[in-house]
C-alpha cells in the first residue's frame, strides 16, 4: 500500500476539494473577516498545501482562526470550499498530534463537543467557567459580561439534557476527535 | 398551520428573547410550533472542526426526528439552520456518506424535509403585505440596518436563501412594519462568530466596524437574525454610546402590540429601552388586532 501522503491528496480525501484549482486571485483573503490575526490567509495556505509545506500549514495560527463565515467559499471563482478545507486541515492537524497554533481554539471546540456528548444539549455556563479556567487568556476577561449574562436570566446554572441521550450517544460511538 | 420547531440552544440560553418573540407572535398569527420531542445541539461550529462525521450526524439526528411529523422545520438560529442545510446538501450528494450518516444516526434520513428559517416562514407563508396589515404600530422613528450575518446565506449553493450580496427578505418585513431601512453594504457581514471567545480583539474590531458602519448609514439600531450576531454585537461593543440590536422578531411582536414585549428588553445586554422611549414605542397603548384567521 502507498504510504505516502501529500497534505493535499489528504485534505481532498476528507474535504472533497480540489486545492491545485486554486490560481490565487486573492478574492478569498480579500474578505476574509479574520484575515488581521491570520500569519497568512487563505490563499497563501492554499499554495502552502500544494507546496506539501505540512508543518507550516498544520502548526499555523490561522486553520484555526477561521470563524466558518464562508466569505472564502462563496468567492472563489473555482468553488473551491475553502471554508471545508479548513476543517479539514484542523483535522489533520489534530490526528497527526500538531500542538495547534491557536491552543485555546482546540480547547473551545473539544469542551463544547464534550459537553454535548455528555448532554447532548450546549451548556454555556459550564463552557464559559472551564473555558475561562483552562484558556490562555486572563481569567478575569469577560467575567463581567458573563455576570451580565447571567443577570438577565442568559446563561442558566443548571445544564439541560436531551431527553433522548442513548440516542445522542450513539452519535458518538465512532467519533475520532 | 403547523411547523416542526428545532430551537437549537442558543435560544434556550443567550438568545431567549429570540425564542421568545418567535414563539409569541407564531402564537398570535396562528401559526402552531411542535418542538421536536428529544432534539440535539446541531454541533454548530464546533463538531465539523474536529470530526466530520460527527459534524454531520448531530444535526442528521434532528432531521430524523422531524421525519414523522411531515411538517416543514423552522430553524429560527443561523448556525443551526446552516448545520441543517449542510447536512442535507451532503447526503443528497454522496449516496455512500448518507449510509454512513443513517447508520451512526440507526435510521433512514429523509433530505426532502424543507428546512426553514423564521424569516422565510414571515415572508412566504404570511407575507410583508398581510404583516403590514395586522400591524397596530408604526415604528417609523426607528431608524434601522438589517443584518443577516453569514450562515443564513452562505455558502449560497447549500443554504439557497434569500441573496447573499444584497438580502431583501429581512428589508421588506421591517419596511412592511413602517421602520426606516438605511442603505449599508455590511448585511452579510461577519460578527466574528465562535471566535468571541478565541480571540475576542478581533470580535471587538469586527463588532466596532459594523457598528461605525450602522451609524455611518444613519442606523439607530442594528436589527438580527441570529443569535450568536446579536449576543457579540452586543458584548463586544467597546464604544460609546452603545447601539442596542433587536431581533427582526421582537420588531414585528412590538409592531402587532404584542404585550409580550415588554419582557423581552430587559433581556438585552445594551438596554433598548431608551431608544423605544425617544421613538415613541415604549409603554405604547397598543392593542394587537383580533386576527381573522383564513
């Protein structure tokens, strides 16, 4: 069997796409909301990705600075869902053990799956206190707002389940994150 | 007429106002929501960054769970309809993804199911002239920008909404109410999303230059669809004074003198009411009119 993988034949399998269609007309990261806090936007990942420059790619800040907006998709004149090849990468970046380049992203995203495995519901009060733990950002950001929320009747104490939870279970059983 | 109500969780949580507007004045037009018995959290922007599969199963599940009631969906939050719509535009492509999906989910997934946000429902099935008819209030002070976001309208090939460049759906139901639509370039926009929490600097950047942009186009207020847009946009807003941002569905409650609005204002992070106040709309004597159902 071939063992030999190209981030791009990999990125194809998982996402679909076809990144070499890419010819760089930049209107991706022309609209790219994140674009300010990005090392080096969509269409420069894209050739990184054909370059098979995988350490470049899979440790870089911005597969997961990507907000899912779409602009990027919507755009490009090869309908090339680049918003799919982000989660693709993110994947990768995660399978083969990449430290990710923003760490409170992955942090984000494995505590809200967590708690919808363990719920099958989001659980903002739950996300938002071990978030605010375990991210690297200063404790006290946003406790302010949080207690706003809260306030308001926003962010309830207490979690609500699915009622059907085997069910939601299930979902899970063959989950690789 | 009945509809299958899928709420997601936002609008148990952060967008309770959204649910409850929604489900006030469906109440009041006669329209039934059924709430689909058991539902789970669609995964939003979370599930399909780590595991594909996982990221399509979790709204496949709701979609079977609709099945049975051979009702259309509403899906009033844009992260959950989008995560619908996905989900349906990738097994009607992929005959082998859609085994794989029905077998992790244990039953067959119907994709025929139209999957609905709330502003389609207003506007097909009640439409802007019979809201405009019922309404018992003007909001012509109101001075607004309407604002989509992205997942109702992107990628337009899979979500197939309204106009991803210049959306009129929203426009038409507010000018149907009597408020004031400005002129922005800025209603499919992006707020930021999940990455509030990520990386909230760049939400603050993101949320300030739609709001500069609002007030730019003369807007006294922004006006949503979308619960994860309306809670950054009002969280995320450094600057003074601060612009409060309605749900279209608190504007239309308010409009056919729902008196059920009022508790929707104090839900806001940025208090409404002293915009309602100088526009003449608080604490109004408006009565909501007795419907003549068809």
């Amino acid at each position: 069997m071939d063992t030999i993988s190209t981030l791009s034949t990999e990125v194809s399998t998982r996402s679909g796409q076809q990144v070499e269609l890419c010819y760089h007309c930049h209107k991706c990261t022309a609209g790219c909301p994140a674009i300010t806090a990005m090392t080096y936007g969509p269409d420069r990942l894209l050739r990184l990705i054909a370059l098979d420059e995988q350490e470049a790619v899979l440790t870089s800040r911005d597969i997961w600075l990507c907000a899912g907006c779409f602009t990027c998709t919507a755009r490009c004149p090869n309908d090339i869902d680049i918003a799919a090849v982000m989660d693709a990468l993110r994947q990768v970046a995660i399978a083969r053990g990449y430290r990710p380049g923003v760490q409170d992203a992955l942090l984000f995203h494995r505590l809200y799956v967590d708690v919808v495995h363990m719920f099958g519901r989001s659980y903002e009060a739950g996300i938002l206190g071990l978030y605010k733990l375990r991210a690297k950002q200063p404790l006290m950001n946003d406790m302010g707002a949080g207690l706003q929320l809260f306030l308001r009747g926003k962010v309830p104490l207490l979690p609500e389940r699915s009622k059907d939870m085997p069910g939601v279970r299930k979902l899970f059983e063959r989950s690789q994150r | 007429m009945s509809y299958a109500y899928y709420p997601g969780c936002s609008l148990h949580a952060t967008g309770i106002e959204y649910d409850l507007s929604t489900r006030a004045i469906f109440n009041y037009l006669g329209l039934e929501l059924v709430e689909l018995e058991g539902w789970n959290c669609c995964g939003a922007s979370s599930a399909h960054a780590l595991d594909h599969t996982l990221g399509l199963a979790l709204p496949a599940r709701n979609l079977a769970l609709a099945q049975p009631l051979g009702l259309d969906l509403v899906v009033p939050c844009a992260a959950c309809f989008n995560r619908m719509k996905s989900v349906e535009h990738a097994l009607q492509a992929d005959t082998a993804l859609k085994a794989e999906i029905e077998e992790a989910v244990g039953t067959a997934i119907d994709t025929s199911i139209p999957i609905r946000p709330v502003l389609d429902v207003l506007y097909e099935d009640c439409g802007p002239q019979w809201l405009a008819e019922q309404a018992v209030l003007r909001l012509q002070n109101l001075k607004t920008v309407p604002y989509y976001g992205c997942l109702l309208v992107r990628p337009p090939s899979v979500v197939q909404f309204d106009d991803p460049d210049a959306p009129h759906i929203m426009p038409d139901l507010l000018n149907a109410i009597g408020a004031q639509v400005m002129e922005w370039s800025y209603a499919t926009d992006c707020c930021g999303g999940n990455l509030s929490l990520i990386d909230p600097d760049l939400t603050y950047r993101l949320v300030d230059r739609l709001v500069a942009q609002a007030r730019q186009a003369g807007a006294d207020t922004i006006v949503t669809a979308c619960p994860l847009c309306q809670v950054n946009l009002e969280m995320r807003q450094a600057g003074e004074p601060r612009m409060p941002v309605f749900y279209f569905t608190e504007l239309i409650g308010l409009a056919l003198g729902l008196p059920e609005a009022n508790q929707w204002w104090g839900r806001h992070l940025i208090d409404p009411r002293p915009l309602l106040k100088s526009s003449g709309l608080l604490n109004n004597a408006a009565q909501p009119k007795i419907l003549q159902r068809a």
